[in-house]
C-alpha cells in the first residue's frame, strides 16, 4: 500500500483510463454507436472523448437505455413537446432534433420513412432497401413522371410530410421520389481529364478524405473534408487549419465546388430538416462562389451486412436524402451526381469487395470514384 500512498497521481490516471475505458465500451451499441472507431489507431476510451466534444455525455447511456426500453430506437430522447398530428387521416411533420447530436463518419440523424403508418423497428427488424428510385407517396396520388421532360423545371416539392412514426424510428421517408434524380441523370454529362480540376473545391466528410489520401486529385484540386462532418457544420468548420469554406472560397476564384455530406446526419431530425439545412449551404455557397459550377454528390451507401442489421444507417434512407437533395439540381448551375453507379453491387449495396467496415472505401477502390468523377464533367 505504500507505494500507491506515494503515486497517487499514476493510480488516478489508471483507474480513470479503466473507468473510461468501461464507458467506452458500455456504450459502443448505444449513444457511441454513430463514432467512427478504428481499434489500431486508437483506444476505445477515445470514443467517450469524440463524443463529448459532439455533445455525448457518460451518463446519456443511462438515458439511452431508458429511452430503448420505452421502444423508442433513436437511442435519444423524443421531443419535449412532440409536434401535434393534424386531423386523422393526414401526416404530421416533425420538428428535427437540436444540433449537436453524435456523429461518426456517420453522425446520428433521424429518417423519415416510406410508408405511413409504418411499425417500429427493431434491431432484429431493419428496414428494406427498397426501390432505389424511392417513389413513396400517400394512396392516391399519381406516379411520379419518369420522363424528364414532363418532370417541371425549378426546385421540386415534397410529395408529402414525414408522419411522426417515422420521425421517432429514425426513418427517412422518401418524400420527393425520384423525380430529381430522373432529371438530373438527363443531363449530358463529359469526359474530362485530371487538370479539370485545377479550380475545384471538394467538400465532404472522411469518405471525401479517402478520396483526397488515396488518389492523384489533390495534386489538382483543393480539398475541405474532415471526419464526421456533417450538412450542419459545414460552413463553419474549421478544416484542420486550413480555414473556412468563407475563407477558401474568398482567397481562390473555383470554377467547381463538389459537396458530399450526409452519411452522418443519418438518425437526426427528419428528411424536411435535413433538406432545409442543405438547400441553405447550397444556396449560400452559390451565394459566395455564385460562378462555380456546384456538384452535389449523392451520399454513398453502405454495405448489404450494414443494410440489412442497421436501423439507422442503412441504405433505404440514404437513398431517400439523395433523392431528397437532388431535387436542387437544376442541369445549369447545380448538378447532381451519384458514385453509387460503381461502387455498389447488383442489389444496390457498397460492393462488400471495396470496404474494410461497411462504410467507407478501401484505399485503392478510391480510384473508381475517381474515375467516375471523370466521366461525370459539366
């Protein structure tokens, strides 16, 4: 005993390291769930850390299983005052949770879902794919056009609002179908080369930070991606030193800016509060940069294990705020695009082959990515 009397600094840091350690992993399956952890470059206890730097605290663990056990699977606690349904019969739209919430490279977000009146999940029970297109509409109202020429110019509106049952099961609900991305794809899209990217800006979370470790692009292109970014935080981080969006838009003229945010926002607020956010950050940044050329990259999917076990972060609500975000896209001055196109499976999942967690690319699978963006010039 006398030698813990005469290190009693070293014994508190041990028994902190063990006793965050504990936390740490107690609550990898619950409110750590959405913080991207890498075992060989970090011990777990980091994950505690990251997450209160998002706002996560220890003790909403306890929370956390509080909330589970009243069969709500956000894994945070519901609105204080949950928005009141209209008149039976009718949607009701959700407020969108507070920022602030966890992230990974893939923060937690809530999704909005398909199809009124849709049962709560269980972990057991995640949802479908689904159809990738994503037409989900009420009973009653007509197909969305596959024409692009009957779909109308401008910024498309949603087919409907988000029920409240999706709000609290964290399901996107594909309210826009697939108008936007039917008329995106109709543009004429051109063959470029490397130094076409000479005056590009790329945006995006630490998938977008692959692409810029693994491939030739940053001998050309700059490069404003940080992990877990997220749609709420872009425009005011600052990316590792070097500045703000605002600061790197004002020191060099861009002829192209590629945005690709959303992985992390998957489990927070519902499809209205995430495209509102983003039609903010794409009107701003048009706004800033107003002769750029704005891509927006539709958020890569996840892996079919990831799809078919994740309630959250899964693909039928990737696919549903793609949809979502694409209807911005006006064939002029803001294009979407989606690297889904290669590098995903027949069955529209992350090609199991090209990750090494479900989510993010192998290094060398950067490369398609890369060449996808050099078919896909404006």
């Amino acid at each position: 005993m006398k030698w813990i009397r005469k290190c009693p600094l070293f014994i508190i840091l041990v028994s902190t390291g063990i006793l965050f350690t504990i936390i740490g992993i107690s609550g990898r399956q619950s409110v750590y769930a959405g913080q991207e952890y890498v075992p060989l470059k970090a011990p777990v206890l980091s994950v505690m850390f990251a997450a209160v730097n998002d706002g996560i605290y220890p003790w909403h663990i306890l929370e956390q299983e509080t909330v589970l056990a009243s069969g709500n699977l956000s894994g945070e606690e519901p609105p204080q005052q949950p928005p009141a349904a209209k008149e039976e019969g009718t949607d009701s739209k959700e407020p969108g949770m507070e920022e602030g919430l966890p992230e990974t490279d893939r923060e937690a977000s809530k999704e909005i879902g398909e199809e009124e009146g849709i049962e709560s999940l269980s972990p057991e029970e995640p949802p479908e794919i689904g159809d990738v297109s994503g037409n989900d509409m009420k009973e009653g109202m007509d197909p969305v056009q596959e024409d692009p020429e009957q779909i109308p110019e401008g910024r498309l509106e949603p087919l409907r609002e988000s029920t409240h049952e999706e709000y609290l099961n964290h399901i996107s609900a594909d309210i826009y179908g697939d108008a936007g991305v039917v008329r995106a794809a109709a543009y004429d899209f051109s063959q470029v080369d490397e130094s076409y990217f000479d005056d590009a800006l790329f945006i995006g979370d630490s998938r977008t930070v692959g692409l810029r470790d693994y491939t030739s692009l940053p001998e050309h292109a700059d490069f404003y991606c940080e992990t877990s970014l997220t749609i709420y935080k872009v425009l005011e981080e600052d990316f590792n030193g070097l500045g703000t969006i605002r600061e790197a838009i004002e020191a060099k003229d861009y002829g192209k800016i590629y945005l690709m945010v959303g992985i992390n926002e998957l489990g927070r607020g519902t499809t209205e509060d995430y495209m509102e956010k983003y039609t903010e950050v794409v009107d701003t940044l048009r706004a800033w940069e107003p002769d750029a050329k704005l891509i927006i990259q539709g958020v890569m999917r996840v892996s079919g294990e990831k799809n078919s076990k994740d309630p959250i972060f899964n693909n039928s609500n990737i696919n549903a705020r793609n949809n979502a975000v694409a209807t911005l896209a006006d064939n002029k001055d803001i294009f979407y695009i989606d690297v889904n196109e290669v590098v995903c499976d027949e069955e529209g999942n992350l090609n199991e082959e090209y990750t090494f967690d479900q989510i993010h690319l192998l290094g060398v699978y950067n490369d398609l990515w890369k060449e996808f963006l050099l078919s896909h010039g404006v």
